[in-house]
C-alpha cells in the first residue's frame, strides 16, 4: 500500500487550502498504522491539527450535518455512494492531471488510493483446494472454509461482484453451498481466520493479502501464517478467467469542506 498510499494522500492535501484553517476534518473507517504515521508527520511538518471521526452507520448524515473536509473510506462502496448521493464535490483538474487515469474516478470525485485482493490461504497439508471463488461452494470443502462476519464491507464488495458475475440465480446457489461449507459461524477479524487454520478449526481461510504482509512481519504472529500458502483465485465470466477481485480504498473532498481553493 504504502508509496501510492502517501502519494495519493498528498495530492489530497495539496487540494485543501489551509492557510486560513487550524484543522482538518477526516471521516475515515481506516486506522492502519501507515494512516496513522501519514497523519502524524501532517500535523508535525504543518502545524495544522487532523481531526478524525470515524465513520459508523450514520456516515451519510454525518457528512451532511458537519464540516468533514476529506472521506477516507476502507472500501470503495461508501465512497462511490457519498458521490451518487451529492456528498463530494470535484477534485481540481489540475491535480488530477497528475494521476493515472485508472486511480479516479470519471466524474473526478473521488481516487482510489490502494487496494487489496481478497484471497484463500490453505493449510500447508491440504492437497486439494479451491483456485476460483466459485469452487469455494463445492460440497468436497464443507466443513473446511472460515471467513469473517459476512456482513463486513469486505465480503460484502466480493459478494457484490460475484453477484454480479452470476447473475441472481446462480448467485444464490452458490452462496447456499458456500456457507454449508464454512467450519463454523463467521466470526473475528481476517486474523482470526489464521489463528483458525494454525488451530486447524478450518482448512481454508478467506482473507486479504494485507493481513498476510502484516502477520509475516510480526515476530510474534509470523507463526499463524507459515503454516499456510496463498491461493490468488480466479473468477468466470462467459467462461473465460476474468482475474482475482480487488478491494479498493477510496478518498475524496465533502461538498461541506470551506477550504477547497
């Protein structure tokens, strides 16, 4: 994440002018500590103060009713939605200029600023395992696969573009046989899903590679992962392999912002 992150959070800023203003109103759901740092050397090298909110359920009326200057947003659902529904306004032709085409939006109201894949991690002695996401409803892996709440936004943005894919029918019954197939009850975080294989409470764990990057680098977690190898998954579509599925991170300016130049 980390380069295109910093760069993506930089161009933002250079967007706002803060000669006038003391502080920067952030509504974001992300809290990852690269987030953190970025914000931290903000405040230190400008002497202006980051004011983040996190958001919750009441997101959209919170972007209504309050002064929020940037929307910061884990997935790109909530920030495409704070667009269809007035809450951003355009970011400036000649700072979009400076960014690849495939990182904004086409209506120049939001940017995409990193993105991870939703992926399988399997145990090191399983010999068969799913390579798409539409093998994960196959009966011979019932009782294998764990997975987190499958109302996180995350699941939520893999269901959303398999529905797609599928179409509603298809869609359906895949998704009965791939919750027979789940261990147990969708619990915890994508961590937890690790903790699960290294436990062997299940065989195949859906997860997103930045939560692998991140245990490998703990000494004390890196544990929970050797024992696992990574599937990147594959989708159909009119029976041709359309590539594994993204999740993107979005950012863009409220329409409530006084200190857009």
């Amino acid at each position: 994440m980390t380069k295109s992150l910093f760069l993506s959070l930089l161009i933002i800023f250079s967007i706002v002018n803060f000669i006038n203003a003391n502080s920067l109103n952030i509504l974001t759901d992300k809290f990852d500590p690269t987030i953190k740092q970025i914000f931290k050397d903000y405040e230190e090298k400008t002497g202006i103060r980051i004011s983040v909110n996190e958001i919750d359920r009441n997101i959209f009326k919170k972007i209504e009713n309050s002064n929020v200057d940037l929307i910061l947003t884990n997935n790109s659902s909530k920030i495409i939605t704070a667009k269809f529904i007035g809450l951003l306004q355009p970011i400036n032709d000649n700072i979009l200029s400076n960014v690849d085409v495939k990182y904004k939006d086409i209506d120049k109201q939001w940017l995409n600023i990193s993105y991870r894949l939703r992926t399988f991690f399997v145990q090191k002695d399983e010999s068969i395992y799913p390579t798409t996401y539409k093998e994960l409803s196959n009966s011979q892996y019932k009782d294998k696969i764990c997975v987190r709440n499958l109302y996180h936004s995350d699941n939520l943005d893999l269901f959303t573009h398999l529905f797609i894919n599928m179409g509603k029918k298809k869609f359906k019954k895949w998704f009965n046989g791939f919750k027979s197939n789940l261990s147990m009850n969708p619990i915890g975080d994508d961590t937890t899903q690790f903790k699960y294989i290294y436990n062997n409470k299940c065989k195949i764990a859906i997860s997103n590679t930045n939560t692998y990057g991140l245990l490998f680098e703990n000494t004390e977690q890196k544990k929970l992962v050797k024992n696992t190898f990574l599937i990147l998954p594959e989708q159909f579509s009119n029976k041709k392999l359309e590539g594994i599925i993204p999740i993107y991170s979005g950012i863009g300016i409220s329409k409530k912002s006084n200190n857009v130049k």
